[in-house]
C-alpha cells in the first residue's frame, strides 16, 4: 500500500473496506492479500493499541470498525475524507512559519508532521487550509523549540476570485489530470490476467498513492462533480466487485 506505519496503516485499510459506513470488517485472507498486510503478531499489537485509544472497535465476531476518534487521525494523513463526513464551516486557516535555515531539522520537521494536512503554498511562508487543524498545530508546538516561529489565523475569504486561489494554491487542474491517469491505470489492470486480489491490490496501492496527493478540498470550493467524488465512488465500485 506504500504505507509503512502499520498503525496508519490499518485505520486506512478500514475506511478503505467500509467508506462513510463504518460497518465492522474482518482481515480475511482476501483482505490480507489485497491491501498487503499479515495478521501476525505485529499487527495484533498494532490492532491491541489502537483498540485501548478508542481509535478502533471489536465486535464479538473478531471484526474491527473505525471510531470517530480513529476517523480524526486518519484525516490527519489523508484529508481527501474529511468532507465526505463532515461539513466545512467556511474558515481557512492560514498558517506561517519562518524558522532558520540553521535550524532546518526543525523546519524539515515541522513540515513531515503537517504534509497532510491539506496545506498549500499561498505565499513565501504563509501556507493556507479549510482543514479544522488549529488546534492540532498548537499540540503539536506546544512547548516545543518551533513554537516561537509558528503564527496562526483563521479567516473568511472576502474577496476574490475562489478559482484563482485554488489553481495557484492546489493546482487543481493538475490534480484532475492525475485523476484521469488513475482511472486509466484501473482500466488496465481490470483488462489485465491477474487474480481478483491481485488486481486489487494494484488498484488500492494506486489509489492511495493519488490520496497522498489530494488536500481533500470541500466541494463547496470544488463542486459537487469534482473528479475526486467520482475517483472514490469508482474505488468503491471496483473494491465491491473484487472482493465479491
């Protein structure tokens, strides 16, 4: 899936599996195959942790299902979901931070820990977001070293072209043409020889790959026909047929 972490890892595996249902799932051997992961004792502890965080639960039958808790990291990681379950309240939050280069293993730092959390460049040092994440960042530099370089805000946009912003900030055009580059590559490994897991695994491991890459922007900025809907009503359609 080109995601080492093992803890991220599973909460993906099960929105992945469930979507906006939550419904339990189980790590059958299909599910082991198609999204690369082995139940062993590793994983076990992995899914023991999670369950004593509250970020996962376990029904009677040894099924697991994501929390709204564990659904609050995994947005963290991957803010494509999001706005598939909650309502964007029409703030941005803009975000500016200039630490010195001398102190880069800060700044590199900084940064790793806020890659997904749906931030473009707006201008030199000034990163911009819908994402609710004000409060993440406070816990993140909270008595920390980069603490003194980080400023904040949260904002309404009063003027200007909302288009504009997000082609200059996202590159939303580019974005749609990664899509449709996705959607070919599905095309041919569904054309392709391979066993159903097989094909499956391709297609979750390209997937999550194009997540990696997506701010997970609302549709109020991206429209209710934003290719990405369609990319994750596709996905779902596939992962149905594939593990039938």
């Amino acid at each position: 899936m080109g995601i080492k972490e093992r803890r991220t890892k599973i909460l993906l595996i099960l929105f992945l599996l469930s979507d906006v249902s939550f419904n339990f799932t189980s790590f059958d051997e299909k599910v082991q195959k198609a999204f690369d992961i082995a139940l062993n004792e590793k994983t076990r502890g992995t899914l023991s942790g999670l369950l004593r965080e509250g970020l996962i639960e376990k029904s009677e039958t040894n099924q697991y299902k994501l929390t709204p808790t564990g659904l609050a990291e995994l947005f963290l990681q991957f803010p494509f979901f999001r706005f598939l379950t909650e309502n964007w309240d029409k703030k941005w939050r803009i975000i500016s931070y200039e630490i010195p280069e001398k102190k880069r293993e800060l700044r590199d730092r900084l940064r790793r820990e806020m890659q997904g959390w749906g931030l473009g460049p707006w201008h030199r040092s000034f990163w911009i977001t819908p994402h609710p994440i004000i409060e993440t960042l406070r816990q993140l530099v909270s008595q920390k070293e980069e603490e003194q370089y980080v400023q904040a805000f949260e904002a309404d946009h009063v003027f200007g072209g909302r288009e504009i912003l997000i082609e200059k900030v996202w590159g939303k055009s580019l974005l749609d043409k990664k899509y449709r580059e996705l959607f070919k590559k599905w095309h041919d490994v569904l054309s392709g020889e391979e066993d159903k897991m097989e094909k499956l695994k391709k297609v979750v491991n390209a997937y999550v790959e194009m997540l990696k890459t997506d701010p997970g922007l609302p549709k109020e900025l991206l429209g209710e026909q934003w290719i990405g809907y369609e990319g994750f009503n596709i996905f779902k359609e596939i992962r149905g047929i594939l593990l039938a």
